[in-house]
C-alpha cells in the first residue's frame, strides 16, 4: 500500500527536518508492516449506522483514507462488549452483531479492505495492497462461562480477547472495579487461559486487575499481550497500566505490550485533568442537588473544562513509553495498540488519528532507532507472537483458519 504525501504537512510541523528526510520516514512507513492492536472502529459505526468508514469521515480517527495516508496495514477491530451489556445478558449476540459489522464493512470496499484471521492473511493482503481486518474481543462477557464458545468465536475469527473491560466479569476482576471477587482470576478464568492457548486466541491482560495478569502470566504456555495498554512509571496509581515489573515478566513470557496513545494512559498530568474535572462536577451537582443530566450541570462542565484546557500528550510522551520497555525489556516487546475510536479527543499532538504513523516513525529515528527495529515496535513484535500462538495451536491440532486459504 503507497502512502499520500498529505501527511508530510504534519510531519514537518512536528519536526525540523528537511523534505528528503520526511519523505524517508513516509516510505518506511509504505514498507513496513503497521499493525495496531486496538481500533474501536465496530461499536463506533454501530453507534452510528450512518457512519461509512470507507469514506474520508469528519469525526473519529479511523476511515480508509487517512489509514492509507497512514500506512496501516493492519487494524485489529475491537469487538468491545460494554460491562452493562454483559450484565443484562446480552454479550454473545452484540459480538455476533459486531463481527457481522466488520465484516460488512470489509464487503463494501473489497479491493482495500479485507478480514483477516491468521498471520499468512496479513501476509497475502499486504501483497494485494489490502488493510487486514483482524477482530479482538474486548470483554471476555461473550465466553459466557461455556469454554465450547472458545471454538465458537475462534471460527468466528476472534484472535484475541480482553478478558475483562470496565467491570469484573465471570472470568477475571478489572483493573477498574474496586470489587474484585476473584482476587485475579475466577475458577473459570483459570480454565480459560488453556483452552485459549489450544485454540490459537491470544490472551489479552490489558484491563484486568494486578492479580490476574500474575496469574495470567504465570499460567498461559505461550506469549501474551497487552493490546492497548501503558507504563504505570508515568502515571502512578493507575492500574490500567502496567507496572515495570509486569513488563519485565510480560517479556519472559515472550510477550509484548501495545502502547496505548490516549493522554491520560500517557502523562500524570492529564489523568489528573480527568479526575479533577469528575471531583468538580460531582461537587457542583452536590451543592445545588442536581441531577447529572441536568443543563446546569452541562453548562458548568463546559464553563469548567473551557477555564482548565486539557493537557494533550505530545508525541514524545509516547516515545517514552516505547523507551522504558524497551530498557526494561529489550525491543522486541512494545508495539502500538492506540485505541483510535476509543479514547475520544484525548489523543496527543501529532498522532491525531491513523494518517499519523509516520510522525512516530520521524520521532523513533530522532531517538536513534534503527529501522529494523522500528519495523519491530510497527507491527514485527506483535506478528511474532501472533506467529507463536498459531504454532501452539496447530501442535494441539487447531491449525489457523485463514481467509486466504
């Protein structure tokens, strides 16, 4: 896939280069292989049924063009399960919904876009000049405590699952729910770690609590991930990042972490804007007895939020995460998982949305990368593990099912 040029405009304007040296980062960006762990592209266009992400769109941070000005190759569509959806008992038929979508979405541009379910795919699209659509579950909700669902939504092509989101489900406790009845994983969890490997579905410990990426780890025969997750280092006290020795422990695993881009997973400051800002609302609708939907409470939000600007993350702030792993853990365990469609405007500056990939290419060579290596942290590291979870599979004899074949 070629790139438009149209991304030198902000390539230049975050770094004083010369044009050959920009035009050098683009390239690298058409060779490489880009792979991003976690878009929120499906529960965004069904959110919006309008939406046609194979259409230059207004809003959001996906659509095929800026993905080809980008040079992504492959965007792993998050099948997200909400925590609420889960609990009303819903979460298997939204995942069937959300896996019709994508691939509904790839049927309407066939000569750009194609699902992909095994790493020959990526392979075989990449060759055809086509952006892979592989599907990630986030939220483990659909498994609905019956490990024969781990077969199902393997043939259904999920290649990775999140096993919990914003609440503790019947498989793990979150990272984000104070009440953690499994103290990690649930019986069940433990049981869902094997059956996952045998499988060739990646286990994903982005969002679960401390105690069960442990266990995760400690238990799980091949490499794990972290799909779209940061470094606790930058942001003390947030447990949806992990901490140094988690990576240092992801690494022996064979693992690798996918830097998630959103602000408040990257800097203390702008979590911090995050839990000020809730701490002011909650007090003002305290004080006047209010209910949260109220316009005096959206007008105080906007007055609140317009007297205290929000501190973006800049594009260095990313290339400090990818630095600490990469000092913790070596190169071949970081890679990008940044939750474009998921985090709203949060995003740092210069890596607005996936026409963006090559700024971080001009920033990971300013840093002194070479360009093998970033090759590795673009989409290498995680197509190794990738790579390693199929071959366990097939050794437990459940060879990938591929579009390809």
């Amino acid at each position: 896939m070629r790139l438009c040029l149209t991304v030198l405009a902000s390539v230049t304007l975050a770094f004083s280069m010369t044009s050959a040296r920009a035009i050098e980062s683009v390239d690298l960006a058409a060779e490489a292989l880009i792979v991003d762990t976690h878009i929120d592209v499906p529960f965004r266009v069904y959110r919006n049924p309008e939406t046609d992400v194979t259409r230059r769109t207004a809003e959001g941070q996906f659509d095929l063009d800026r993905a080809k000005s980008g040079g992504l190759n492959v965007a792993f569509m998050s099948i997200y399960i909400p925590a609420s959806v889960d609990e009303a008992g819903n979460a298997k038929s939204l995942a069937d919904e959300l896996i019709a979508l994508v691939h509904k979405i790839a049927s309407t541009a066939p000569d750009s876009l194609a699902v992909a379910t095994c790493t020959r795919d990526v392979e075989v699209q990449k060759s055809k000049g086509l952006l892979s659509l592989p599907l990630g579950m986030e939220n483990g909700g659909p498994i609905e405590g019956d490990l024969g669902n781990v077969a199902y939504f393997r043939d259904k092509g999920i290649r990775y699952i999140t096993l919990a989101h914003s609440k503790s489900n019947h498989i793990s406790d979150s990272s984000y729910d104070s009440n953690e009845p499994w103290q990690g994983l649930s019986e069940f969890g433990h049981k869902l770690i094997p059956e996952m490997n045998k499988q060739g579905i990646m286990v994903d410990i982005s969002h679960v609590s401390d105690n069960a990426a442990w266990q995760v780890l400690e238990s799980s025969k091949v490499p794990v991930i972290a799909s779209h997750s940061s470094l606790r280092f930058f942001v003390p006290g947030f447990e949806r990042n992990m901490t140094d020795e988690m990576v240092v422990a992801l690494a022996r695993n064979g693992g690798v972490i996918q830097i998630n881009f959103g602000s408040s997973f990257l800097t203390a400051a702008a979590r911090s804007w995050s839990k000020n800002r809730t701490s002011a609302i909650s007090a003002f609708q305290e004080e006047h007895n209010l209910q949260s939907d109220s316009e005096e409470v959206a007008a105080f939000r906007q007055d609140w939020t317009m007297q205290h600007p929000y501190p973006f993350a800049r594009l260095a702030d990313v290339l400090d995460h990818i630095d600490r792993v990469v000092k913790l853990a070596g190169i071949d365990h970081v890679g990008i998982g940044s939750d474009y469609d998921g985090v709203g405007p949060t995003l740092p500056e210069d890596l607005k949305d996936v026409s963006s990939y090559p700024n971080l290419i001009v920033g990971l060579r300013a840093r002194g990368y070479s360009d093998d290596n970033i090759k590795k942290v673009l989409g290498g590291n995680l197509m190794r593990v990738w790579t390693e979870v199929e071959n366990y599979a097939i050794a437990n004899g459940n060879g990938p099912s591929c579009e390809s074949s």
